[in-house]
C-alpha cells in the first residue's frame, strides 16, 4: 500500500509512505514501487524495500519435495521455530494421505524448536500433494499447514502402465473390403538405477495375445511388443493381466493389466 503527495511545490520536498503486507513471508524480503512523475529529467523512479521478517512461527522449508525410488527411505526434516515468548506446543499430526507419507514430530527445544520428518510410504510409482496441519496453542496462530509434494518412482520404470486396445476398421487393399484391425501396443521398461536387469519370464493368456521382447539397451531397457489374437477374443470387454518377472529383487514381478474391446 502507497500513500504520498500528489503535487509538489518547485524546491519543495514531498513523502512517499509504502507499506508491505508480510502475510505469509519469513526471512529476507525485498520489493520495488516504482514512481512516476512529470520530472523531464527522471520521469520513473524506482524504490526498493527490504527488511527480515520474523513470524510469530518460522517453519522452514514451508514445503517438502519427496522424490526418489521406492525401495529408497525417502524422507524430508521440517524445522519449526517460536519467535513469541510464550511457550509453543503443537497437538497431535493431522495430513492428508495417510497411505502415502508418515510423519513424527520431534522436540528439539521444550516449547521453542521441533522438527517434522516427513517420510514416503508409497510403495509404487506415485505422485501426490497434500500439507500436514499441526495445532498450535497459540489464538494469533491456532493451524501450521505444511505442504508435500511426492514423486515416486520404481526402481523398474514402465509405461504405459496399462494397455488397452480398442478395435477401428480399415480397407484391405487386396479385396477392397473395410475389415476390424487392433493395432499392436509396445511397453517400455527401463531400469531407475544400476546397469542389470533381466527380464526371466514372461505370463499371460497366450489365446488372446502375442507378446514379443526386443533388449534396447543392454541390461537397461526393453520393449514389450504386444498383439492380440482377434480371432479368438470373445464379444465384449475382456480382461487379463501380463506379470513380468525380472531379476530386481526389490521388484520381481510387475502386473501391467491388458484390456481388448472386441465388438
């Protein structure tokens, strides 16, 4: 908010009052205004404010970033600070994706200093957001919301991570007719980390489909090339799964689901 002299008298001085809502800011903070005036010298000025700000509460980092492999201990520290002289307590964690994070607080200083360690509990490729409210004890500040981000990966990545094949008709150039074609479908498998992987076996209904295995990359990646069988799908929706058993012991089988409309 600015509030100032609209018009100034030639040698005389005028003032320039800014005020900066710190709602929602803690430490360092630095903002512009910039002035304009009929000056034909200087007709834009520029004014910089800057200052610390110390909130009733200082909780830094304001937000956590859980991102790595599943079979990784991902975890995040979130520090809680009291700038009030009267004792802070905090009641018992409430989040938002209990099947997803685990969080403990910690007292670091009785009624000044915790910390938050916030922990992925995800066990599959994953990505999600929610916050983490702690209440306070003070009536200026009764909630501390503490917002999560995850990004989860396996330690095999694959995608897609479902296949479905819808049928569409084209023309058969030897007799002109217009004929049910299922495109075949590939899936893409690569090791997150390390330089090792195998694919032992493959497991699915081998009326309805035809799987082949081409190795991209040596021990890295690998392409599923998957066709169905048109002439033995039944009416409908059919439903199967392909389970691919590899030499990752942290993941020795992926269920990718496989779904065909024949109509």
């Amino acid at each position: 908010m600015a509030r100032y002299d609209r018009a100034i008298l030639p040698g005389r001085e005028g003032n320039i009052s800014l005020t900066l809502n710190t709602t929602g800011y803690q430490g360092k903070v630095q903002k512009s205004a910039v002035v304009y005036s009929n000056d034909p010298d200087q007709p834009q000025t520029t004014l910089l404010i800057s200052g610390l700000v110390n909130p009733s509460v200082a909780i830094e980092p304001p937000a956590v970033l859980l991102e790595g492999v599943v079979s990784e201990d991902i975890r995040r520290t979130v520090t809680i600070r009291s700038n009030e002289p009267q004792a802070l307590t905090l009641d018992p964690v409430q989040g938002t994706d209990a099947d997803k994070v685990a969080y403990e607080l910690k007292t670091i200083e009785e009624g000044r200093e915790y910390q938050l360690v916030i922990r992925n509990i995800s066990k599959q490729q994953d990505r999600y957001a929610g916050f983490i409210t702690l209440k306070t004890n003070y009536a200026h500040k009764p909630e501390l919301k503490i917002g999560y981000m995850g990004a989860i990966k396996t330690k095999i990545d694959y995608n897609p991570q479902k296949l479905t094949f819808t049928p569409f008709k084209k023309t058969n150039p030897d007799t002109g007719a217009r004929e049910t074609y299922f495109p075949s479908r590939t899936i893409h498998l690569s090791l997150v980390d390390g330089m090792n992987l195998t694919i032992e076996k493959l497991e699915f209904n081998r009326n309805y489909f035809e799987i082949d295995t081409v190795e991209t990359v040596a021990k890295i990646q690998y392409q599923l090339n998957v066709r169905v069988k048109p002439e033995a799908l039944p009416t409908g929706w059919l439903r199967e799964e392909l389970k691919v058993y590899t030499n990752i012991e942290a993941e020795p089988v992926l269920s990718i689901p496989l779904e065909v409309l024949k109509k």
